[in-house]
C-alpha cells in the first residue's frame, strides 16, 4: 500500500516547501497552485502530461481514502 507522507505537516512558507523539496531530493516534482484570480498554476521538472496526471490521480485517491500521512 502506498502511503501519504507529509513532512511536515504544514508549512508556512513557499520558500520551507521548496527548501524542504530540496533536501529530500525529491524526483517527479509537480507544484500546483491558484493564483488570486483563479488562474491555475502548474510547475514541474519535466514530468509529461501523463505522469503528472498519474500523480495527481494516485494524490486524489489517497486524500479521497482519508490518508493524511
């Protein structure tokens, strides 16, 4: 079973998310957002179309659950 994990649990920051990221050495990343006006924002590393929506999907499905890591 795949687990949620969520280290911290909150962060404060853009910059701790980020810096946090970097110490893990996290591969497949993908950064979702929502700008004030309701514009969506994705970033990523260079994920295609289809593993971005395969991480999404796997992150829904497990918030769907109620895994909270």
């Amino acid at each position: 079973m795949t687990d949620l994990l969520r280290i911290p649990q909150h962060f404060h920051t853009v910059a701790d998310v980020l810096g946090t990221a970097e110490k893990l050495n996290l591969p497949n990343i993908l950064v979702l957002s929502e700008l004030e006006n309701g514009n969506l924002v994705i970033l990523d590393d260079g994920l295609s179309l289809a593993q971005a929506n395969w991480i999404v999907d796997r992150f829904k499905q497990l918030m769907l659950s109620g895994a909270t890591g």
